[in-house]
C-alpha cells in the first residue's frame, strides 16, 4: 500500500507551508511541525487543556500539532496554536488566553520563538 499523506486542502497547503518557511528562514521547529502534521490522522495528537496549563509558564505559545480538546481549564494567560479545536476548548482558551490556528502563529512568529510543542 502507498502512503498518499493528507488529503485535506488546507493541511497540505499549511504543510507545505512550514517546509518552504523551514528551508528560507533555517528553522526546524517548522520542520517538524510539519512532519508531525503529515501523520495518519489517527496518530495526530488531541491535547486537553489541563496537560497545555500544566506543562506551560504565563505568557509563553503552546503549539498542539493536533487537535484541542476542551478537559481541564486554563490558569495562565497563554496564546494556544493548533490544527484543530473543539469548540468548547476554544471558548475556554478565548476566554483566559487566545486560541489562533498554526498558519496564524506562523504569521505572526515566523522565527519560531518561545513556542514550546505540546503532545
């Protein structure tokens, strides 16, 4: 069987997005975001909120290659970046911190700094 990746528009636009930002700017955080994203969507990561609040300090960007879901609360004022949210997560994040999607943080943090991968 041939592995044909995503088939979703977007993730491969973003995915080859990150590689083509990796190779100009010489950042392998974008690289292996995009490598984590070109899994099977089965082994793609889902992160509850607790795990993000907990493994994170106030003011840094939690990066979830993955999926979002919404278990737990938020106690720091954090910007959380990931493929997917649930829409109960989101409220939740908007609510104490910003959700934005990973196009968005690579827009606004081409370089990659003080983003710490969670999942």
């Amino acid at each position: 069987m041939n592995r044909t990746g995503p088939t979703n528009e977007h993730l491969q636009q973003l995915i080859m997005e990150l590689r083509e930002l990796s190779r100009e700017k010489n950042v392998l955080l974008w690289k292996r975001i995009a490598d984590d994203l070109e899994r099977p969507s089965r082994n793609r990561r889902s992160v509850n909120i607790y795990k993000i609040d907990q493994y994170t300090r106030d003011g840094e960007i939690a990066l979830v290659p993955g999926k979002v879901l919404s278990v737990g609360s938020l106690t720091k004022k954090l910007t959380v970046a990931a493929f997917q949210f649930s829409q109960e997560a989101r409220e939740k994040i908007n609510g104490m911190g910003k959700a934005i999607t990973i196009h968005e943080l690579v827009r606004e943090n081409p370089a990659g700094k003080n983003v710490r991968i969670i999942g």
